[in-house]
C-alpha cells in the first residue's frame, strides 16, 4: 500500500507509473535494510513463488493528499498535465484526497489545473473533497487520535461516503479525522483482501504439489 502526503502524494502516483513501466522496462530492486539498490530487477512473487519482473507489480491500495500546486514548478515533479492524474492499473484501488481551499497544492475552486485523478485503465479510482477547515501541512498527523476511545470508535465505525456528524468529536480531531477514517478504512479493506489473496494462493500451491505427488503413482497403477 502506498499513503502519501504533498509531494509524497506524487511520489505514491509516480511509483504507480514506474511499476507500469511509464519510465522504462526495468526497475531495480530497493534494499530497505542496507538503503542501497540491488543490481537484480527481478522479485520472488508472494503468492505464486516464481521470478518475476518488478515491472508489473500491482498495489492494493494508494492514496494521495495535497499531491500538487507549487511542488510542480520543481524539475522533478514536471510531467504532462494531461497524465499527471491519470492513474494506471498498478493499483486495485487509488483515492486522491483534496482540501476545498489548499494554497499549497492550489486546490481552489474554478482552477482548471485543479483536475480530479482518473484511471488509465481498469483501476478503481475515488477522489474526495475535504473541508476547507483542513490544513495542508497537518491534516495527515493522526497518530493523536488513536489515543481518544470516543475518537477511535468513530473512525472505526466509519464507511466511506457515510454523512457522520463530527461535532461531537474534540476539537484537536476536526481537522484530521474525516482523512483519517477514510484511508484506514480503505487499509483494514486491503489487508483483508490480500490476506485472503494469500491464503487462496496457497491452498492452490498446495493442492498442485499434491496433484503432481499422486501423479507417479497413478501412473504406476496403471
């Protein structure tokens, strides 16, 4: 899964473009123990066992928020403005979380570089709009609200699209929670669906290595 914030909000879409191969036919693999690259390109697949290319490596879920505006004056960040917010099938699932009035990824109503994300294909893709009330630099520090019981039954209980009232909620939550409960939604979603992926992978990794145990028997009997 991969959660981002500002320009790790472009960063979570690049990587979705460069497992689609968007920037070349092959990607080294990153080492997270030693923080260096790997000369390999190649995984081990979790589910089926076999070699295969880290190009083509498909996400569950990501998100972006705030991903935009001025970081796009930077060199690194510049791109068509026409796939920015084109999301490919690297991805099952992708929401891009705006703020109603945010001067840093200039989301302001009636600009037209201001544009929704989109798929590039068959990825399910949502775009939700957060109160104004919600600031760009701190709407991601949530880790507060796990802390406050009322707090965490809300988020929780929480189902995305669902009109819940937050004003019952303490103020310090208002301007995190709604983003809060919609990406930890979409978390606990994921790690249930691909934990069940897992489970079905081995149980027909299983079944196939006791396919081909009987085989020479059958044979035999024959």
């Amino acid at each position: 899964m991969l959660i981002g914030h500002s320009q790790g909000g472009l960063s979570a879409v690049r990587i979705l473009k460069d497992l689609a191969g968007q920037s070349g036919s092959d990607i080294r693999v990153w080492n997270p123990l030693t923080a260096t690259l790997e000369e390999r390109t190649t995984i081990v697949d979790p589910f089926t066992h076999k070699t295969r290319p880290v190009v083509g490596v498909s996400a569950s879920y990501a998100s972006a928020i705030g991903a935009g505006g001025w970081a796009l004056l930077l060199p690194n960040w510049w791109e068509n403005l026409e796939t920015l917010r084109k999301i490919p099938d690297t991805v099952d699932d992708f929401t891009g979380f705006f703020i109603e009035v945010d001067l840093f990824a200039l989301s302001l109503p009636g600009n037209p570089l201001d544009k929704p994300y989109e798929n590039n294909g068959s990825a399910h893709v949502r775009n939700v709009t957060l109160p104004a009330s919600y600031n760009h630099v701190v709407a991601p520090l949530t880790h507060m609200l796990a802390g406050d019981p009322a707090v965490r039954d809300w988020i929780n209980a929480y189902v995305p699209g669902d009109q819940r009232d937050t004003s019952s909620l303490p103020a310090e939550a208002a301007g995190h929670v709604l983003w809060a409960a919609d990406v930890w939604y979409s978390i606990k979603k994921h790690w249930c669906l691909e934990a069940q992926h897992w489970v079905r992978a081995e149980r027909d990794r299983a079944r196939a290595a006791e396919r081909r145990s009987m085989s020479p028997s059958l044979h035999a009997a024959r």
